[in-house]
C-alpha cells in the first residue's frame, strides 16, 4: 500500500537524477505510487520513456478521485485561486486516497486539506 503519491514535477526531478529528489524518493522508497495522470503529463515530453515507471506503482483514477477533484476545483474556484485541471486530478487522488503529495508545484500549496511534501 502507497503512502506518497509522485507528482509529475517530482517525476521529472526523480528522472533527471536531482540530488534533493533522489533523497526524498530514498526515504520513501516502497511506500510510493503515482497516478495514470502523472504519466500522462510526462508523456507529453518529447523522448519521455514510460518503461523508467514501475507499472505496478501507478494507479488509474477511481471515481472516489474525480469527485475529490471535482470538490477541489469547485473550492478553488470559488476562492478565485484555480490550479489546472491535471492538478485537481492530482490532489483529488491523494485526498480521496489519504496520500502525502511530493511535489515541488507551488500550485498545491493552495488545497487547504492536502496533506503534501514540498521540496
């Protein structure tokens, strides 16, 4: 079972051998997972190899997490502070799922009830 659900942006660092990551994903090590989103975003990257992924360690989204993240973005909204769609279908699966977020997207900083790693 996953305590830690990978950003993408923590993916690109993770990917890119950056020192900081690669301590944070050390101390975590076994107790993380990411979602299809995240894999989603990444291949958009030109060369982007998705075989570097554990394909057991990624996780689809449920409908528990899309209704997370649609509470997220309505909250967002109504605060007048909106992140992209791909990040309140981030943070909904860390919520609905009770995960720790590792990120360096300042962006999650405004979902209040996230519970998130920043580095």
């Amino acid at each position: 079972m996953a305590d830690y659900l990978l950003d993408t942006s923590f993916l690109i660092d993770l990917l890119n051998s950056k020192d900081e990551a690669l301590e944070i994903h050390e101390e975590i090590s076994g107790s993380q997972a990411t979602s299809t989103v995240c894999v989603y975003e990444l291949s958009k990257f030109d060369g982007f190899d998705r075989s570097k992924l554990e394909v057991n360690r990624v996780f689809g989204l449920s409908p528990d997490d899309a209704a997370e993240a649609g509470e997220v973005y309505r909250r967002l909204k109504e605060r007048g502070e909106p992140v992209g769609e791909t990040d309140c279908l981030i943070s909904g699966a860390a919520l609905s799922r009770d995960l720790t977020l590792v990120t360096r997207d300042e962006d999650f900083r405004k979902i209040e009830a996230l519970d998130a790693i920043f580095y």
